[in-house]
C-alpha cells in the first residue's frame, strides 16, 4: 500500500484514476444539491486535489475558487479541467488553515476528504488545526451560507462505519463542538474489470480490499461517504 503523502506530491495521476472511478451512481451531486441549492452560487473549495469536487460543482454554479496545499495536485487538475472548457474556476496553492481570501467572499465553502488528516496523520494539536480550517470556512461564508465536509464513512462497507479511532475522534469533535451535522451515501467505486479493480485499490488501500476484490470477482468496491454540514 502507497504512502498517501507520496501520492499528492508526486503521483497525481494515481490518485486521480482511483477518485475517477468513485460514485459511479453519481449520488455525491445529488447529495450536495439535496443540502445546498447551487445556481448563481459563488464557491470556496478548501483541499482540492486534482479537481473532482471543482469539475463536478463548476457546471452549476456561478464561480469556484479551488485551494489546495499541492503544487502538483493542482497541476494535474488544470490539466483535466481545461479538457471540459470550464473558465469559472481559480486553481491557487494554500494550506486549509490559512486561505487568501477576504471575509464574506462565498456562499459556499467545501472540502473533501482533506481536513480530517490533521486527525489522521499523527498530529498533536489536530483539534486546534481543524477548528482553524472550519474558522476560515466561517470566515468567507456570508451570512446565511453554508460549508460542508466531506470524508469516508468505511471504504469496503455497505453500511457506515467509522474506519478509525482517530476519524471517529474527529467526526465527534465536528459535531460535539463545531456544529456539524451529519448525512451519508454511497459513492461505490466502479472499475472497468476485476483486473484493473484489484491492481489499483490494491496500490492505494492495501491487500485487504485487493484481495476482497478478488475473491469476490468483483469490480465494484462499496464506499459510505459522509457529509458534515453547517449553516452559518
């Protein structure tokens, strides 16, 4: 199993092959529609990877500017949002806690599957990283606006589950403390062959998935997907 911090520096393409098999049902944009309208909406979106949020909510709203704290990430995104035309959309290198923005700049602001590895990547002071990116979330919203976070909820589960001590840490603490409020859906991934299903999650998620694959002969891997959302 890859090192995920080796990934977003340098293997972008990997990554992006994974995340681009994920929610094969597209329920991810009918869960975001479903808790925030988006027509006309100017978006922040904190921890953007290689795009995946950016090129699903651009085609319906009015701007997104798109941060993450990779250079390479970012890179990768333009690369592939440019392939879609889109011209509403800002790609900039920042860290979560600290966004180059002015106050009440969005109607929106999300993040996907970034802030919760101050939890997970051995980090003392997680807690007081986290509430300084949900700060810069409520920072830019304008009044009556909304941030949502999203993370896994058990990759390999039909039901949700908490894959960890230290996420189960942090779902509580978004919720006890900051204000979140939780939904959840499933976003299965959906590979072309068992082949290619048990090569590329077993690169990034380990033997366990890949041999689960496998055994199943199944190309199709079941993902629970969380969202914490808060209206400020």
């Amino acid at each position: 199993m890859a090192e995920h911090h080796e990934i977003y520096k340098q293997n972008a393409d990997i990554y992006d092959n994974l995340v681009s098999h994920e929610d094969y049902e597209r329920n991810l944009l009918r869960e975001i529609k479903r808790l925030v309208p988006l027509t006309g909406k100017d978006v922040v979106e904190m921890g953007a990877g290689t795009g995946r949020i950016t090129g699903i909510l651009a085609p319906f709203v009015n701007s997104i500017k798109a941060f993450d704290i990779s250079q390479h990430m970012l890179d990768f995104a333009k690369i592939k949002l440019d392939k879609f035309k889109l011209n509403n959309y800002e790609l900039t290198v920042a860290d979560n806690r600290d966004i180059p923005l002015s106050d009440t700049c969005a109607d929106f602001v999300i993040s996907g599957w970034s802030i919760g590895y101050f939890a997970t990547w051995k980090n003392e002071e997680w807690k007081k990283d986290t509430k300084k990116a949900v700060d810069e979330m409520e920072r830019m919203l304008k009044p009556n606006g909304t941030a949502i976070i999203i993370e896994t909820l058990g990759t390999g589960h039909k039901q949700p589950i908490e894959p960890m001590k230290e996420l189960s840490e942090y779902y509580t603490f978004l919720e006890n403390k900051l204000g979140f409020s939780r939904s959840w859906i499933r976003t299965d991934y959906k590979f072309s062959s068992v082949d290619d299903a048990e090569k590329t999650v077993r690169f990034f998620f380990g033997d366990e998935l890949g041999d689960y694959l496998r055994d199943n002969k199944t190309a199709v891997l079941p993902e629970c997907t969380g969202l914490w959302t808060k209206n400020v």
